[in-house]
C-alpha cells in the first residue's frame, strides 16, 4: 500500500463520492469481471498450455513474470503476464518496454505482437486485483508521481484495457521521437506520455457503466487484430 494519506484530497474525495452514487454499475463490473473471467480461463486453458511450453523451452526460464504494481485505492498487488523477456529484465534496463528491445526472448516478440502476454491477468481479474476495463496499472515508481486528479483512477480496479491502452497502442513510436531529442525513456513516459494517457482514463472514471465496458472490449479485440 502507498503512503496512507496518498489518496486523501477533495478532488479524491470528492469522486469517491460520485463513484458511491453507482452502486449498480459497480456491483454489474464487479459480477461481469467475475463470470466472464471464469469462461475464458476455461476456453483459453490450452492457450496457456501451450504459451507456457514455449516460453519454457526456449530459455527454460519462469513462464510467468510477475510485478508488483498498483489498484484500488494504492493496493499494490502482483500482476500475472506470460514472460516475453529475458529473467531479471526489470533489472536490466528501464521499466518501459520498446518493441526492438534486446532484452525480448523470440517467442515473446510473437506473445507481444499480439499481447497474448496479458492473457493470465484473467487470473488477477478472479481474484479481485484487477478489472477487465479500468486504467492499466503502473508501477509504484510512476503512482507516486500521479497529480491529484490522475489519482481518482485508483478508486477502481486496475484494467486489462481501457480507451487508453487503444489510443496508444503505439507508444513506441512516440517514444522514439523523443529520444531523438535526448531524452531518456522513463522521462519520457512520466512527463510526455503518462498525462496523455491519463485523459481518457480520468474521463472514464466519470463516465463508467458495464455497457461502457463492453464496448470498450470489442473496441480492444478489433485494435488487436488489425
């Protein structure tokens, strides 16, 4: 859990008392996450079967990778991703991943390009730590850098998707842009891409419904496929 006063602001206050007013969305998100996660690790079962083969074979490394990172009201719980990098990659370079980055094994540069590496975060959803639409959750290193109002996200869970995660599917491209004027990656994400991201998600926290949600899900399926 971050500092105990981290979320303690009128402008977070203030949500928290306009989310109280949703009791069925919230309760809808909540039933929808639990339902619709059980099915699909049920249907994607061979999937992760045969994910995990590969990924144990090619390095035989751990299948999964796990990192803490930050939900519900500065929960830090561990997220469940396929491992598509080499072991110990966090500590070999910055948290923010490129596309051509060195430190991706071959089977995780396939994983990646269709992030197939997110399946397992079914399990989080289960569980309770994350949300299928919801702001993608950070590490406690860029949480603790959140402004006031990039803080209300984290009244609800953390998501596998969000309009966010689709508008900015290529973030590489406009992270490359500003290296070329010499800046370094996690400076990048924290004062150039991360308040661009946190618009919509900000928007959604306002905005939020379970028909929401679906829409947003297909709208994450047809951004994959293309």
């Amino acid at each position: 859990m971050l500092n105990k006063d981290f979320l303690d602001s009128p402008v977070v206050r203030q949500q928290k008392e306009e989310l109280e007013k949703k009791k069925f969305s919230l309760v809808s998100k909540f039933l929808f996450d639990k339902f619709v996660s059980i099915i699909l690790l049920c249907i994607l079962s061979p999937v992760f079967l045969i994910l995990a083969v590969f990924i144990k074979l090619e390095d035989g490394g751990s299948v999964f990778y796990r990192q803490e990172r930050v939900t519900t009201n500065g929960r830090i719980f561990k997220i469940f991703k396929f491992r598509t990098m080499i072991e110990n990659a966090d500590k070999k370079g910055s948290l923010v991943t490129l596309q051509e980055d060195s430190r991706i094994t071959r089977i995780g540069s396939f994983i990646r390009n269709y992030r197939l590496d997110e399946i397992p975060q079914l399990i989080n959803v289960l569980v309770g730590d994350m949300s299928f639409v919801g702001t993608r959750p950070e590490v406690v290193k860029y949480v603790e850098q959140y402004t006031e109002e990039m803080k209300t996200t984290l009244l609800l869970p953390a998501g596998i998707t969000s309009l966010a995660s689709i508008e900015f599917k290529d973030e590489d491209r406009l992270i490359k842009q500003y290296m070329t004027e010499g800046m370094e990656i996690d400076e990048i994400y924290v004062t150039k891409i991360l308040p661009k991201k946190m618009i919509p998600n900000i928007a959604y926290i306002n905005s939020f419904s379970i028909f929401e949600d679906m829409k947003i899900m297909i709208r994450t399926v047809i951004a994959v496929l293309k």
